[in-house]
C-alpha cells in the first residue's frame, strides 16, 4: 500500500490505527523500513553494486539480495552490467528504473495549470499546460484530455500522482479545505477523483509545503534527519511557508496546515487578509502589497511588478525606498520564525528574490537577534516550477517514504485520542452520551 492510501485509510478509521500504533513494528514492517532505506540509498548513489548496498547499511548480503530482487520484480530497479574497466570482472549495478517506473504530477497555480510525467529519478519527461478553470469538474475534464497527452505506450501506468494546490488542504483526506483564489474549489474530495481518472494512487499537498518537499528532493536530504528548514514564498498575493524538521515536511497534528507564517498577525489594524482577519504579515510582504505602497492608484498585476523590480534595480530612489519598507516587514516576520523554530535555514523563493542585494542588509539588520541567526538565503526558482518539482516529489514519496511507526513517527498523521483524554471526556459526562446512541 502507498503511503497515500496508508494515510487516508489511517484518517478513516481512528481506532483501527490507535491499535496499529501501539502494537508496534510487525516483522512486515521491519522488511518496508529495510526496502525504504536500500531504495533511497540507490538513489542517492546509484550505480550501485549489492555488495555496496550490504557494505554501508550492515545488512546481510542475502537480506540484501533478497529485497533488490523484490524491488526489481516491482519494476523500481534495474540491474545492468557496468561499463568494462581494465581486466577484472565488471560488476552489476543497480540504478532507479526511470524508464518504466513514472509518476504523474497536477500543480494547479492560480492562473495556470501543469501536468508532467516524470520518472523515479524526478526528471520530467513530458508536461502539459492549460489555464486553470474555475471549477474542479472543469479542471478533471482538463486532467482528462491531458492524460493522453503525457501518457506514452512504453508503461501500462503511473505509480502515483502528486497534487499542489494553491492554499489550504487536508491532506490526510486528500480534500481541498480553502483556495482563496479558486472559491469554488473548496470542500472537493481531489485526491479520490484523480485515483478515479489516472487510476493511481493520488495525493494532495499546498504548494508552498511542496516547495519545501521539492528542496528536500533536490539535495538528497529527504527523510535525512537534522535538516531543519523554513522555505517561505513570497507570491502575487500571498505567503505561502513549508516547514521541514528532521528531514520531513511538517502539516501539523491533522495535516491540515502548519507554518502559516503569512497569517501572523503583525498588525492588527492593517489591512484586511483573504483569512478575514486583519494585519497578516502577507498583508505587508507580498508582491502585490509592495506594489500598493508603491502606487495605490494603480492595480497591481505581475507585469507592472516586474517593472518595478527593474526601476529599483536601475536606482530608482522611489523604487528603492519601496522595497526597503518591505524588507523592514520582512525582517520583522523572518524573525518570528526564527525564535519560533530556530530553523538551520531560512529559505525566500519569490520574483523579490531578483533584488536580494539590495535588501538583505536591511532583512539582517533590523529584527535579527546575535544568540539566534539561522541562515536567511535567496532561491533563484520561480514558483511554478517549485510547485510542479514538489507535486513529483509527493507522487514519489509513495516509494520512498519509510513506513510510520509509533506515536510520533509521523508529522502528517492524525494522533488518535490519548487514553487519559478519553478517561477526561467520560469524566465530563460523555461516556453516557455514547452508551446512550449505541443503545
Ligand atoms: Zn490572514
């Protein structure tokens, strides 16, 4: 079972999965750790030889061997002979089977929509785009037609599908919560009904969070421990933030959001936010609040944006002074993260990122504690690609993400109710509440 499905079927059912938890790793689960960990060393290393595998893990050749073959027989190796060298005897490496073994990936972006498929080793092989539609029916239709497009005769099927969206999801039910720029979106079960139309598990996750899974993915440092970071978006209109602890991505107890750092308060008589309350640091930050300090009578579009990033960078001093108010607020919202987390990085992706050197002295300078300095650097991608890298990593974590074991194994799965918590809901008088609809 991929770890979509694991996670969803665990959300359906609470109590199943609270038994699950408790009764700890079954010898299955030891071999779905083992299998994880020889896949990711392939592809961290690849090529590789077995005795390579059974070298630097401490497994027994034969434990080794015996997975590999499973994992060829599933199509997600190959083993081929390597280039000969000089005269000894040319070993059998094993890399990634990219060429039979593909994944799909949806990134629904506020004005555009790119479909990819992509091998085990992330690299795209093939993309569609359309403008997003307005609705989810409209945007399955679209997926649809696209579908065959992108699928080719050399493979039955994809692996899995990786869904971005742009705003709030629960990812556990594989539902859109909350689009702010797609209203009509919300409540749509996406993850069901693309396993309908692909015919593959599917995944749903918010772009900014799959950015930061895209970041993992890129430097090898997925399911690592100790690398701790914050990626921040600073978009069109909003701010969007992934957080990876521990080598994971982090969505809070019921993976619905986390890291929402755009939504913190830091004025409560400023403006009004899409959340509908008032004074959000994306209020302050975002491309297009810079742009309304800059000229209030005029609308902000992402052309007139990008006009004004080039009059700060030919010396404009209106320009310039625009963006260093930015940067003032920016500094102020980087430094609650930074004594919130205390991240080892903290990552700005976002067009700003074009005049870093004009604003990061002033980023650093102004709210930056010494006893604390996590690193604040510049992303050069643009934000559609992120989210399009990040919707492969996802359909890509059905295979390599180790399985979840314990209370605290996973960032992303819903706790069950503690027993003293139950104990304290009787107590209140709800255990004859209960008793009382079973009868
Ligand atoms: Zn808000």
């Amino acid at each position: 079972m991929g770890a979509a499905s694991r996670r969803r079927k665990q959300n359906q059912n609470p109590q199943d999965e609270h038994h699950r938890a408790l009764a700890g790793a079954t010898p299955s689960t030891v071999r779905q750790v083992n299998r994880t960990i020889l896949l990711n060393l392939v592809r961290l290393r690849q090529p590789i030889a077995r005795v390579d595998l059974s070298r630097l893990t401490g497994m027994f050749r034969s434990s080794v061997s015996a997975i590999v073959d499973e994992l060829i027989a599933d199509g997600l190796l190959v083993e081929e002979r390597a280039e000969p060298r000089g005269r000894g005897r040319v070993p059998l490496m094993l890399s990634l089977n990219s060429r039979d073994c593909r994944v799909l990936a949806v990134s629904v972006r506020r004005y555009q929509t790119q479909i990819a498929s992509a091998g085990l080793n992330a690299e795209i092989q093939k993309t569609v785009s359309f403008p997003t539609p307005s609705s989810p029916e409209a945007l399955l239709e679209e997926v649809e037609s696209a579908l065959a497009l992108v699928r080719e005769e050399a493979f039955r099927s994809f692996h899995g599908v990786g869904v971005s969206m742009p705003g709030f999801v629960d990812s556990a039910a594989g539902r859109i919560s909350m689009l702010p720029s797609l209203p009509r979106y919300a409540g749509f079960p996406i993850a069901a009904e693309m396993e309908r139309i692909v015919g593959s598990p599917a995944c749903v996750e918010n772009d900014a969070n799959l950015g930061a899974l895209a970041q993992l993915w890129r430097r090898g440092q997925a399911y690592r421990a100790g690398d701790d970071f914050v990626l921040l978006e600073i978009a069109d209109v909003g701010v969007g933030a992934g957080v990876v602890l521990n080598g994971r991505l982090y969505t809070g107890h019921d993976g619905r959001c986390a890291g929402e750092f755009g939504h913190m308060i830091v004025d409560p008589s400023g403006p009004e936010c899409t959340c509908g309350r008032r004074g959000c640091w994306e209020q302050f930050v975002s491309d297009k609040a810079t742009w309304r300090r800059f000229d209030p009578d005029t609308e902000y579009t992402p052309a007139r944006f990008d006009g004004l990033l080039q009059l700060a960078l030919d010396g404009d001093p209106k320009a310039r002074e625009t963006f260093e108010h930015t940067a003032r607020y920016l500094s102020v919202g980087l430094s609650n993260i930074q004594f919130a987390l205390n991240p080892k990085r903290i990552v700005l992706a976002g067009r700003i990122t074009r005049i870093w050197h004009l604003i990061h002295a002033t980023i650093e300078a102004e709210c930056f504690w010494d006893n604390l300095r996590s690193q604040v650097e510049p992303l050069g991608a643009n934000l559609d690609e992120l989210s399009l890298q990040g919707a492969i990593a996802l359909a890509l974590e059905s295979q390599f993400a180790p399985p979840e074991v314990g209370w605290s194994g996973s960032s992303r799965r819903p706790m069950p109710a503690q027993p003293d918590e139950a104990e304290m809901l009787a107590t209140a008088g709800l255990r004859s509440v209960t008793a009382a609809h079973r009868a």
